[in-house]
C-alpha cells in the first residue's frame, strides 16, 4: 500500500526523504507530477487502489474521492477549510496538523508584528522614506499595550504566552472557557465585547468556520477603542475587506497586517498593496515543513497499525 503526497508547494522531496527515513519500505507517490527535483520515485496516482493514506493541501475536489481503499486523510495545513470545502470529501479520519515548527513559527510571526506596531516600525519606515529624523516623547510599554488572541488553539494559545512574556496586557477569545496562566480569558458571544473592548492589538487566529467567516467586520471593528490595530493570519475569510478599509480610513483602526486574504495570491491592483496603513505578506506566517512535521503524521500511522486512537482530529461537525 502506498501514501499519497497531494501539495502545491515544491517540498515533496523534503517530505519523501523524512517519511522514507522513519518508515523504511513506505511508498509515497508524488501527485501532481511535475515536481521539480523529483526524480526517484513513481509520479502520479499510479494505481488509485493501492493507496490507504493521502496526505495533502488543497488536493483537487474529487482527487481522494477517487482512492477506494483510502483509510485515513493527513491534512499538510493546520486549517482544513479548504478540505472541507470538497463535497466529495471521504467521510474517514481527518487529522489536522498539530507541529512544534508550525507552532513556533505563527508565535513569532505574531510577536514580530504586535511589536512592529507596539513599537511604531511603520511610522519610522515612514518617515525615514521620507528622510525625516523625529523622535516620540511618549514610548508605551508592552505591559501598557493590550493585546487580544481571537483563538486560543495551538497557534493562539501559544502566541498568547510569548506575548505574555514579552510583558504584553494579553487576553484570548474562544469558543469553550480556558485557563491560561496570566492570560485573561473570554468565551463564546457573549464574551466577545468584553474582549474586543479591551484590545489595543487584535490578533485573528481562527479556524475558518461558517461561524467565523466575516468575523471581522465593521460591527466587530466599532468594539474596539479607537486606532487599534488588526493582525490576521488565519483566513482571508474572516475579513471583511471593505469594512477594514472603511475602518483605516475613518480612523477606527490604526493600521493591519494581513498575511491571508479572500483571493491569493492577492491580485495587483488590490488596494490593501499599496495603503499606508496595511502591511502584507504572502501566506507565510508559518509553514509546515517536513523535518518538524513529519512525526506527526509517522505517530498517526503508527497508532492507525495499532489500533491505537489518532490524535489532533478534525471535529467536522464543528469544522475544525
Ligand atoms: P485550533 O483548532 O487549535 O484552535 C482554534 C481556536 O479557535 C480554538 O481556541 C477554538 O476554541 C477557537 N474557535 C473556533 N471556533 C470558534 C468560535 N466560533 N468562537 C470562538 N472561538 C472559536 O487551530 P490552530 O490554532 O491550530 O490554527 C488556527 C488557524 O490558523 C487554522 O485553522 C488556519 O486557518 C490558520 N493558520 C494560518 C497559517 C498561516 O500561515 N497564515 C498557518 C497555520 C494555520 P476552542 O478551544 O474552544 O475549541
Ligand atoms: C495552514 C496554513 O493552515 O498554512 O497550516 O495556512
């Protein structure tokens, strides 16, 4: 039997290399072909009824619907939005990715861009463009500045105690009542105002749900003090984009940094590009990558052998 490797991305060689490392014998077939650098081992599906794992992002709608004895779905990203999406999705275990790599990543991808703004990097860059030398008269401090994590999961909770240690004011919002040490927690609507009310610097770390598509709106965005900021590294549908550059240009909100967006790549004449107040970047907050992911999905493997329960699986009545 054979796992199928289903990405986009060009890291199939890494992925062949590790998972033929921890399990000697494993076929893995590469689809699509293509790949550059991929020459030693069979392109494509092959034969579809050889193949019992698939291991993925964003395959084509259809592709696994298509493997007769599939048994378990390895999704290569922490959201499965997208996989949930495919109507013809096999109803079989789904296991989201839960590793250290992607977990250390996000947490500093987030404490990069809360102490850009925290410290005011973009109005220095600013102004340094402009060959302009002022200084502040008032610094804040980071225990001065509250920070709110909308997602307290793997990615959130973790992000929130980095912050925290950083000496941040930081709060979480999810959707059952957590403990954090030294994090101030919130849960489920009617937590909502409370959190936003008291957040300087906003920071979305949601799965994409169709209770949290468009979370980010103008309703949202009026609870929050006035110049707050944005931070969203979840999902492009969780914003509103209109309603964010409405808020920028009113003043509510200071400034956004966005990393995911309703259209990706992000089109060249979208506005958020070349706004004064929005910095971008292109889905790169964290990334999966073989060397720190690969025990995850050899752990799952092994337990499906043994009869044993997987971990980090995906909940679909909640769609995450
Ligand atoms: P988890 O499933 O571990 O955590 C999700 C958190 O969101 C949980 O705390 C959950 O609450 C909370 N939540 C879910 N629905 C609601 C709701 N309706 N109301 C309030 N809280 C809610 O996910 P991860 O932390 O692993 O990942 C989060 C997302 O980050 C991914 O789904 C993905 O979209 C995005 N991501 C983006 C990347 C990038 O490069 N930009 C990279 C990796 C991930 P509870 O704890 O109560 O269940
Ligand atoms: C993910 C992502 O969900 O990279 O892992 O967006």
């Amino acid at each position: 039997m054979a796992l199928l490797f289903v990405s986009a991305h060009d890291h199939a060689p890494d992925w062949v290399a590790e998972l033929t490392a921890q399990l000697p014998g494993i076929e893995v077939r590469v689809w699509p072909s293509g790949h550059r650098d991929v020459r030693v081992w069979p392109e494509g599906l092959g034969d579809p009824a050889e193949i019992d794992t698939a291991l993925v992002w964003k395959p084509p709608a259809g592709l696994l619907a298509s493997l007769p004895n599939l048994k378990v779905i390895f999704s290569l990203g922490a959201g499965v939005d997208a996989l949930l999406a495919d109507p013809t999705l096999p109803g079989l275990p789904l296991v989201r990715m839960v590793e250290p790599g992607l977990t250390e990543g996000m947490t500093e991808y987030v404490c990069l861009h809360v102490l850009r703004w925290h410290r005011d990097a973009p109005l220095f860059e600013a102004r340094q463009r402009a060959g302009v030398w002022r200084q502040l008269t008032h610094q804040h401090l980071a225990r001065e500045r509250r920070v709110g994590i909308l997602g307290l999961g793997a990615l959130g909770g973790d992000a929130a105690l980095a912050l925290k240690a950083l000496r941040f004011d930081v709060a979480g919002w999810s959707r059952s009542p957590k403990h954090l040490e030294g994090i101030a927690t919130y849960h489920g609507a009617e937590g909502l105002g409370p959190f936003l009310a008291r957040t300087d610097i906003l920071v979305c770390l949601l799965p994409l749900t169709p209770e949290t598509e468009d979370i980010l709106d103008a309703g949202l965005f009026a609870q929050l003090p006035r110049g707050a900021v944005v931070i969203n590294a979840a999902r492009g549908r969780h914003l509103v984009e209109e309603d964010l550059l409405a808020a920028l240009d009113s003043g509510q909100l200071a400034g956004a940094t966005l990393d995911v967006f309703r259209t990706e790549p992000l089109p060249a004449s979208h506005p958020f590009w070349s706004h004064p107040k929005v910095t971008v970047t292109p889905h790169v907050a964290a990334i999966t990558q073989a060397r720190t992911a690969v025990e995850q999905v050899v752990d799952g493997l092994k337990r499906l052998a043994a009869g044993r329960p997987l971990v980090n699986l995906v909940d679909r009545a909640r769609g995450y």
